[in-house]
C-alpha cells in the first residue's frame, strides 16, 4: 500500500505565534513539507487545483515542478486537475514536463472538481460541465497514447495530426480518475481501466463499497486486468502522538474551514458532535496517534475490498507548520512502514 499526502496549499491565518503569514512563506513551507515527506519515505504527494483566496494551489504543475528539484524518489501528482476547466492539451504538456524534471515521478488526478469557480474565470459554461470533462478526458487519454493525433469534439479545435511535445519520460503517464460518490463516474474509471482516486471526507467509509463494486465489475467486463484496476482513498488525516493530541491541533480550523465553505452550500455548521462521529471506527477521517490511524486506514481497505493508495488531506485545517512536518514524519516512519508489509494491491 502506498502511502501519501494530498495538499491544497492552504493560506494559515498566522505562523503560529500570532503573526500573518505570507503568501510566499505558505509557499515555502509547502515545499518544505513535501521535501520531508520524501524524507521520510512517504510514496506520493499530491498538489490539488483551486482558483479561491484560502487556497495557493492554481497552479499544481508548476509547484509540483518546484517540488521536483527537492526530491529525490516520491512521486508527484495532482489532486485533482479539474479537467472540465482545462485544455488536455496543455495539461499533457505541463505533467509530461514535469515528469522530465522529475526524473519520471509524475502522476495526474483528473476530475470535475467540487468547486465551480474556474468556469466562468475561464469562460466556460456550468451547463458544459460533463460534456467538457468527458471530452476533455478522451482527449487526454489519446494524447498519451500517440505523439500526433487526430481529433474533434464540441468544446475545442480539432486536432489535426500536429505533435504534442514533450513526451514523458514514463512510457505510460500514469492519469487517475478522481471521483466523489457518482456512479456513472465508477463506471466510467472501470470501462476505461483507469485507476480511481475516491475523495471520502465525510460519512461512512463502507459506504462506497457498492459503487467501488461497479468500478471493478465495469473495469472486468470492459476486458481490463484485476491488476490495472487499483483503488485509492483521499481523506481528511493528521497524525499527531496521541489521538486527544491530534483532535485537539486538528477540530478547531477544520470546524471554521467547513463552516465557512458549508455556508456556500447550504450545509449546517460543523458542530463537535459531528465530528466526534467521524472519529468512530468507521467514520471517513483519519485522524489520530500512529496507531489508531493504521488501524483506521486497514479497516477502511478492507471496507473497500483493498485499496492500492491512501492520501492524507491534512493543511485544511490551520495547523502551524512545525505540527504539519511533525505529522508527516510520524506518518512516513511510523505508520507507512505499518502498513506496507501488511498490503499488497487489489487481488
């Protein structure tokens, strides 16, 4: 099982001394972080897409690109590209870059996305929204698979023949399907034989079980290998010494990061009851000491029928960023080594 952290360059309000940070300090303590997650072991880190002030992360190609001249052997992906709003083109162009300066590390997460701000920042309909992400992904896919191209769709200029450069150095560059709870968007990830990224912040992990079913059911009648069919889980995680400790550091900014996005969608505010309930065995958030989230994390794979990759979300909380390297160091040199010998991918 790998192991990974997911991160949407969250702005904090203050150092942790009462002070305001800066964008470029955000930045530079981001990096830093995934630089001791490489450190440490850890198998992946992921940079997410968002076009919103609390958030740095607009632009993931070229962070993860920083990332790469720090690191050494962790993977780098998104998490996810909102491929609705994007050119595929480009997208190829930018992750097959960064796969050059990494040394061959680079992964894309595709997805719709869960906010809609990048449509009309980029002139696009809210109405496009599955035809463009259908289309754009097909077109993604073939790109990958040939240096020149033939294409046409609805919502962009054909393609012609013209070559698209540079190539990666992976052979195939790995592209993930990132979905919340659709099932056509299972369905989808099986037909293609895509892997599938399944974002779970909230409710009952087991829940998904149904419609991770249809993804391996969809991916075996569309003649797709057990073995290219991986599944991984994105979750809201923080690991601190005891599991009092990690509720502690991590309730107060969640609660005022999801009040603040919950009043954009109607949602009730965060109370601590509900997320005492996220804590109970087989709620979705994987906070905790190093134990408790190793034991969180295999009951979740074996809710899911085995999962390939487990990404912790943990910057959306205002945490300083000394408690954030903390974490990642109990993360990859206590619970990854936990899980690894314990895993292997889906059967």
């Amino acid at each position: 099982m790998e192991i990974g952290i997911d991160s949407f360059v969250a702005m904090p309000s203050d150092s942790g001394d009462g002070n305001p940070i800066s964008g470029a300090d955000t930045m530079r303590q981001s990096l830093e972080r995934i630089e001791h997650a490489d450190q440490v072991g850890l198998d992946v880190f992921g940079i997410g897409e968002h076009h919103r002030r609390e958030f740095l992360d607009s632009a993931p190609a070229v962070i993860l690109a920083a990332a790469a001249a720090k690191t050494r052997r962790i993977r780098l992906t998104s998490a996810v590209t909102v491929l609705s709003a994007a050119d595929p083109v480009r997208v190829f162009q930018n992750f097959a870059t960064l796969d050059l300066i990494s040394q061959g590390r680079a992964e894309i997460v595709v997805g719709r996305g869960s906010f809609t701000e990048a449509f009309p920042l980029f002139g696009l309909q809210l109405k496009d929204y599955d035809s463009l992400f259908a289309e754009n992904l097909d077109l993604l896919l073939r790109l990958r698979g040939d240096e020149h191209v033939h294409w046409s769709g609805k919502h962009r200029a054909s393609l012609t023949g013209q070559g698209v450069y540079p190539r990666p150095m992976q052979d195939r560059l790995p592209i993930w399907l990132g979905v919340g709870g659709t099932p056509a968007s299972f369905v989808r990830a099986g037909l293609l034989g895509l892997p599938l990224m399944i974002a779970i912040i909230g409710g009952e992990t087991h829940r998904f079980r149904p419609l991770v079913d249809l993804y391996r059911e969809a991916g075996k009648r569309a003649g797709h290998s057990p073995e290219t069919l991986k599944v991984g889980l994105h979750s809201l995680g923080y690991v601190a010494g005891t599991t009092q400790e990690a509720v502690a550091d991590f309730f107060p900014g969640y609660a005022r990061m999801f009040t603040r996005i919950g009043k954009e969608r109607g949602w009730q505010p965060v109370t601590r009851a509900g997320f005492d309930a996220q804590m109970a065995p087989e709620g979705a958030i994987l906070i905790g000491s190093p134990e408790e989230v190793v034991q969180k994390i295999a009951r979740h794979s074996e809710a899911l029928g085995g999962i390939s990759r487990v990404s912790l979300q943990m910057d959306v909380a205002d945490l300083p960023h000394a408690k954030l390297m903390r974490s990642i160091e109990l993360l990859g040199t206590l619970v990854a080594p936990a899980l690894r010998p314990a895993f292997v991918a889906l059967p």
